[in-house]
C-alpha cells in the first residue's frame, strides 16, 4: 500500500515542477533542491531550444518539396551555415548577459542585473548594422564563397539579403532569452519561441506556395516567414522585459550608455563570441568541403543531416544552459559546492537525453531524411551522416555541460581555448585530410566532427575539475 501512494505522489510532484516550470513562477534557485532547480530551468530551456531548431526544419520540409528541390535546400542550409556566424555574435553576447545577470540575481541586485542587460542590448544593435549592411550588399557572394553553384546562387540571392537584413532580429531573440535565463525566468524565453514558430508554421505554406490573390514566393516566402516570425517573438521578448511584472525592472537611465560596464561586458562577451565564431567558422569550413567534394546533392544531403541533428541538439543544448544559470546564480550566493553539483547532476541528465538520440538516429536517420525530400540520393547521403554523427552525441553533450558551466561562471576564455584546439587545429585538418587526400569525400567530413567533439569533452572535463573557473570575477 505505500508503495502504490508513493508512486502517485511522486507524479504529482513531478506534475507540479512541471506546471510551474512552464508558468515561470520566480522562485530563489539557490535555496531549493538542484533536482527541482534544473527541472524548473531545463523544460522551458529544452522547449525553447527545441522551437530554434524548428525554424529551419520547417523551411527545410516546405522548400524541399520546391521544383528544383536541391538548389532551394543548399541555399537554406548554405545561408543557415553563414547565419551560424551572426548566430555565435548572439549567443556570445546572451552569454555575457547570462553570466552577469545571474551573478546579480544571486547577490540579490535585481537593479544590476536589470542594467546590465539593457547594455549588453545596446551593444548587440551596434555591432549589427553593420553586418546587415554587409548582408545586403554580397548575399551572392557569400553563396558562391561558400560553394554553391552559380545557378544555386542566383536563386538564393533574395533569400540570404532578406535573412542577413533581419538579423537583428536574429540577435535580438536570443540575448533577451540569455537575459531572461540569467534571472531563471526560462519560460518567458520559452514562450517568444513558440509565438515565433507558430506564426512561422502558419506563414510558410502561405508565401511559400501561394494562396488566393497571395502570389507564391517560393524560397523567398520562406525567408519572409521566419523574419515575420522570430519578430513577433522579440516584441513578445521587449513587452515582458519592459513590463515591470519580473525581477528585472527596466529604467530610461539604463538606456545610457555606462562605459565601464560596457567595457566590462564585453570582456566576458568577446571571448564568447569568439569561442562560437570558431565552432561556426568550422561549420562553414566543413559545409564548403562537403559541398565541392559531394556536389548539390551532398551538399543537400548534408544540410538536411545538419538539420535533423540540430533540432535534437539545441534542446540538449537548454538542458546544458540550466548548468550555466545555475552557476552564476550560486556563485553569486557564495555556494561554490553546490554550483559544482548542479554541473554533474545536469550531466546525469544530458546523457540520458542523447543516449535516446543516438539510438533513433542510428535506427531511423534514412526515414527522418525521407520527410523532408524524396530524392532518394539526397536521403542516401543524409541517412550516412547521421548514423556516424550520431557516435559522438552523449560525448558531445557532456562537452556542452562543461562549456555551460564555465560560461556561466563568466569564464568564457576556457571553451574558447578548447574550440580552437579541437576545431581548428583538429577537426578542419582532418576532415580535409580524409575528404581530400584520402578520396573519402563527405564521408571523411561526418567522421570529422564527433572526433573533434571526443576531444572537447575530455579536455573540458580535465579542466572543470581542476576549478579555476570558481574564482572568476564578473
């Protein structure tokens, strides 16, 4: 008998962190159990991840089934490859906000934390004009420097000027979602994501293929929609983060610029940024080597690959992200040992969620492929990739715990040095070792990447414990 009343009140225990979880009820995450704290970040982080990746799955399913199908998906992926660049600008930069948020959350100075975001936006806008510009003046370009064909790349010019103009937008979702996960709200963050999707979801058949007296746009709807999209969620983002109804509470005074605390932010942010710029640099290395190696067609085949591996990453990637608020928030509250158990139990976690994964996609990678285009060697080369992608996840999702824990702690400088070790001087060597002179062609390019990935996590693991990042100042 107390075992069956057990159960049930376990369950309803669960039910309750999950409920309130999805809320974004403001609790102190010092002082509760680690368990419960990862959970009330974890889920909202997961689904907020998972909703990221669902932007180009969903322009990768709509596109696919364009006339010319391989041309639409290399630009989509090519263009997601160069976005890469923009996207590790805005992770850096929701890093620093995170890392710094958090820390004044834990000391209890909700002014700081409020402050300190609000400066870290206003660098964000800055650095981004100028990319946009850039953006519009050489989409072509771009495309054919990252190996695309000249007729692929006349097709896809509208498609990179509209997305690389909007990326502000681009930017902007995520540093206010770092802001938000800094103060442990993740659900507000949650929510802008799914607003964002579903008017992307409802858009893209709209403009991509035509309706009444709404002209079919083809690749370009596709660019449309998820600009229109990621905007509605930032709006959703700017109401909330202005609404006086959080722990943040913004002021017309935080609007100006503080250059000590700008100097300050970008200390942790450039390191950050730089430290996402490499792995996305050597994304778009290895997505030129796989596309003059393997052709349209596996260049198609790898970038639908890359997307179905992305949508199971990134929410593996929000669970990490519970380890880096926690961080902050307990080394803000002086509790250095309970920000190092927060670290492992959120690595107990991960390895459960891709040890899943890689058991689906060394099962069913060929019919995940199969959803999104018919070409049957296109699935082929898809199908390839992600069973020897998938070797590497549980690895590379403790790497990502790691990386999370010293970037919460505002050690941003550690993951960098790791990135450009593996990446670097590791993977890109490889991969054009085994392409090239081995005559592997994309094929050496997958084997590539989970080695890389082995060799961050170990070096992450080694680093973490010998605990240089508790002493880190933000």
């Amino acid at each position: 008998m107390s075992q069956s009343t057990k159960t049930p009140g376990k369950l309803s225990a669960f039910f309750d962190i999950l409920v309130q979880s999805l809320k974004g009820h403001e609790v102190d995450l010092t002082s509760i159990s680690i368990k419960r704290a990862i959970i009330l970040l974890a889920i909202p982080m997961m689904l907020e991840m998972a909703m990221e990746s669902v932007f180009a799955l969903v322009d990768l399913y709509f596109v696919g089934h364009l006339e010319n199908s391989s041309h639409a998906i290399q630009t989509v992926g090519l263009t997601e490859s160069v976005l890469t660049i923009i996207y590790s600008l805005a992770i850096g930069l929701s890093m620093a906000a995170t890392a710094v948020v958090a820390r004044r959350i834990g000391e209890k100075n909700p002014e700081a934390a409020s402050k300190a975001g609000i400066q870290t936006i206003l660098i964000a806008v800055f650095v981004n004009i100028i990319i946009s510009i850039l953006g519009l003046i050489y989409a072509k370009d771009i495309l054919l420097l990252m190996g695309a064909s000249t007729e692929t790349a006349g097709q896809g010019v509208a498609f990179v000027r509209i997305m690389m103009g909007g990326s502000i937008i681009i930017v902007l979702l995520f540093l206010i979602n770092g802001i938000f996960r800094g103060a442990g709200n993740a659900a507000i963050a949650m929510r802008s994501l799914w607003i964002a999707n579903i008017a992307n979801i409802v858009l893209c058949p709209v403009l991509i293929n035509g309706l009444g007296p709404i002209p079919a746009l083809g690749l370009t709807g596709a660019a449309i929609t998820t600009t229109i999209g990621r905007g509605l969620g930032v709006t959703y983002q700017v109401y909330h983060l202005f609404n006086g109804k959080n722990a943040l509470k913004i002021h017309l005074s935080h609007f100006i610029p503080d250059l000590e605390q700008v100097k300050a932010i970008i200390k942790i942010a450039a390191p950050a940024i730089f430290q996402f710029v490499i792995a996305s640099c050597s994304w778009v290395f290895l997505a030129e080597l796989v596309a003059t190696t393997g052709g349209d067609t596996g260049s198609a085949g790898y970038q639908t690959a890359l997307r179905l591996m992305m949508f199971f990453m990134l929410p593996a990637w929000g669970l990490s992200n519970a380890a880096a608020t926690l961080v902050g928030q307990n080394l803000g509250a002086g509790h250095l040992d309970r920000a190092e158990k927060s670290v492992f139990q959120t690595l107990k976690y991960i390895v459960i969620f891709m040890g899943v994964v890689t058991v689906l996609f060394l099962t069913c990678g060929h019919l995940f492929a199969a959803f999104f285009t018919a070409d049957e060697n296109v699935i082929a080369v898809a199908g390839e990739a992600l069973k020897i992608l998938s070797i590497g996840f549980v690895i590379y999702g403790a790497a990502m715990v790691f990386n999370s824990a010293f970037n919460g702690a505002g050690d941003t400088w550690t993951p960098t040095k790791i990135n450009v070790f593996a990446f670097w001087l590791f993977q890109i060597p490889l991969a054009y070792f085994l392409a090239k002179y081995l005559e592997m062609g994309p094929t050496g390019v997958f084997i590539a990447i989970p080695a890389a990935e082995a060799g961050i996590a170990v070096a992450a693991f080694i680093l973490f414990k010998k605990g240089k990042w508790k002493k880190t100042v933000v």
